[in-house]
C-alpha cells in the first residue's frame, strides 16, 4: 500500500479553476475522505490523483515518487466507481478475475488470488452465480472484488454509495469501513455527505471552491472548524454564530456580548471589527442565572434530545438540549455558553482565530 502527497496542486479548464492549489498527505493504510458540496473540485482532485485528468500545476507522489504526468495505468490505483459496471454474460468468479486473465496471471494463481478475495468479501457462496439476478449489496462486493484482485497501491472511490437508498447505504458504508480495516489499505473517498465522512473517515479534507479549508482528523474538524464555512457545513444544525462588533485581544480569555462576559480558550491572535463567535448547538445552555438572554421561538422534539431556537440580540441560534428540559415557545430564558468549545471567526474572512486549545488543528493561512 501507499502515501500519497499532493502539493500545490492545481487545475484549469479554460479560464474556470476548478482546484486551486491543494495540499495534503494520505498516509498509508488511511481511509481518507474528500469531502465538500457539489462542484467544489472533490472529483476532480481525485481523478488528478488517479491520473485521469493532468494538473495545470503541482506535484503527486505516490511512495515519493512523482507521478503528476504519469497515465493512470502507471499509477496501481483501482477505481471503485458509483455505478458499479459488471460484466453481464459472465458470472462471479470471472468478472473478479477478468482483470488477473488480462495481465496473463498463470490460472492457478489466479484460483488462489480468487479464493482469499472471496474469503475478504464473504461471497464464496455466490462465486459461481450469474451477476444478473445479484442484489446491489452483492454487486457491489464483486465491483470492489474486481478492484481488490489486483492488489492496487491504492483505491479511489467516487460516492460509490450515492445510489443506494438510505438505509442500505448506512450497512455498506459499514461494510466497506469494516473491509478497510481488515485490508489496510489506503483508501480515498469522494463524498458530499458530512456524516459518511465523519463515520466512516480516519481522516478528511473539506473543500469548497476549489479550496482546501481544512484537513485533519473528523473530531478536530467538528470541534475546531479553521473556517466557517468547515463550521456551517459540518454538524447537524451546524454552528451557531453570534455575530458581534468588537476586539478581542492578543491573550483573551473572554468575550463580551450585550455586556456579558462569556470565556472562551484563550486567543494567539487578535482582532477588531466584526466577529463571530461560534458554538455548536449541544453547547448551548438554559441556564436561570444567566443575564444573557433569548426568546424561545421553536422546540423540535427529536426523542432523547429537542432542538430549541432562540432569538437572541446577535442572532438566531439554536440548542440541542435534553427532551426533558422544559420549554415553552415564547418565554425569554438565560442563556448560558460552554466555555471550553467556543470559536471565534473574523466575520469578514471566515477564518477562526487561533486559540491555544485549537491552534494545531487550524490549517488554513
Ligand atoms: P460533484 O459531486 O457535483 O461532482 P465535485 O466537488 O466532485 O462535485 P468536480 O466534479 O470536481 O466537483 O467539479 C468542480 C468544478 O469543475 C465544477 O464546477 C465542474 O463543473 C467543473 N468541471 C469539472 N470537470 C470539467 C471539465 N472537464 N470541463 C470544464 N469544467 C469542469
């Protein structure tokens, strides 16, 4: 298996760029997660990577080795794509081993290689079927035993459960972080979708317009957002965003909004103008003693938890607060911040001031 490195990478059609200058590591055995909203440059970042569209400008290397103007059939990737393209007429056994038969792998190795990719895939019961009559799941299984079969340095995947329906997409996006764990290879994965990344990823990078706004681990993504466009797009409701002019000193270790000091982890940079201070939605209290206040306007009930809105002086936001918890539309109730998870944003830039809490995670600039 394989690292692969992108640095400064680049593209252009025409006068439209659709990737601008991207850098980031997959080490091996990572399960890795582009991630981001339609048309942010995901796709063409990994065909890039694959060797199936050439960069304007920038580098990739595989295992060190540049690979930026190699064809894709130099580079050991195997595509798993969405709509997963059997081979009608032939059954399982043979779809799998077509691409062995094509590098004139000699038959008994081939019987072996197909045995222990059966074994990885829990299909050996279905080796001899005619693909026609199989579930999706199942072809599935034979798309990635197509891909697996070649023992790639690597494999790429375009939202290759973008067609299933929800539930069954759940148990193979399940299937395939299993089978990933099993293999260790590295994976990279295209997706638009921020809970399969973050379930399913070890690591992610979150784009948008051609732009890599972020790249770590899914935990310091969702805590710490470099941006808030990572802070909006991540989380279900997102962040919330008060919105406030004023200063916020080199060292502060609070805030202060309709007179109210609220802690926040203590600052690397500061900055005056307009800002916005960021919290999710499940840091958001209700608290009696609190002399900032908010009106409820709404309380979604959701089971264990209810999403409750609140109209506040620097904006609406929202709190995911225990079903118990007693709220009624209309009354004004404290409002209370949890202070270790709090982020500050330069409201004209998007970008989060660093805090000592968060300033290894930040990798925008
Ligand atoms: P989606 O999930 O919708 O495919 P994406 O993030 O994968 O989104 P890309 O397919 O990488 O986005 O496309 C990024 C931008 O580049 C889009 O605006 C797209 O229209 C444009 N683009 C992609 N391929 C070409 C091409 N061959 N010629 C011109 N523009 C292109």
């Amino acid at each position: 298996m394989a690292q692969i490195r992108i640095e400064h990478l680049r593209k252009d059609f025409g006068s439209f760029t659709a990737v601008k200058s991207s850098s980031f590591t997959i080490e091996d055995g990572e399960f890795f997660m582009l991630l981001g909203p339609s048309g942010c440059g995901k796709t063409t970042t990994l065909r890039m990577m694959a060797g199936l569209e050439l960069p304007t400008s920038g580098h990739i290397f595989i295992d060190d080795e540049e690979v930026s103007q190699k064809p894709a059939s130099q580079r050991d990737i195997a595509f798993v794509f969405q709509m997963f393209a059997l081979y009608p007429h032939m059954n399982v056994r043979k779809n799998i081993s077509y691409p062995l038969y094509n590098q004139g792998m000699p038959r008994a190795q081939i019987k072996e290689k197909i045995a222990e990719v059966a074994k990885i895939l829990r299909i050996e019961d279905i080796l001899d079927r005619p693909v026609g009559g199989l579930s999706g799941g199942d072809r599935q299984r034979v798309a990635l035993g197509r891909a697996i079969v070649r023992d790639p340095k690597a494999f790429f995947m375009d939202e290759p459960l973008g067609a299933l329906d929800a539930e069954f997409r759940e148990h193979m996006a399940e299937e395939l972080r299993a089978l990933h764990d099993r293999m260790e290879a590295t994976t990279v994965y295209v997706t638009h979708d921020q809970l399969e990344a973050m379930q399913m990823g070890d690591k992610i990078v979150v784009m948008n317009h051609g732009v890599v706004e972020q790249f770590g681990v899914p935990q310091d993504i969702y805590d710490w957002p470099a941006t808030k466009f990572v802070a909006d797009f991540i989380g279900s409701p997102p962040m919330n965003f008060l919105d406030f002019e004023g200063t916020v000193a080199n060292g502060a270790t609070s805030v202060q909004l309709s007179g109210v000091d609220f802690q926040i982890p203590e600052m690397l940079t500061g900055l005056q103008g307009d800002l916005s201070l960021g919290v999710r939605p499940e840091h958001v209290k209700l608290t009696d003693t609190s002399a900032y206040r908010g009106e409820v306007l709404a309380a979604e009930y959701l089971g264990t938890t209810q999403i409750v809105t609140l109209r506040t002086d620097h904006g609406i936001i929202k709190a995911r607060l225990s079903s118990s918890t007693n709220v009624r539309e209309g009354e004004t109730v404290g409002v209370d911040l949890d202070a270790r998870k709090l982020t500050v944003f330069d409201a004209q830039t998007g970008h989060a001031l660093m805090s000592s809490a968060n300033k290894e995670v930040l990798t925008h600039g």
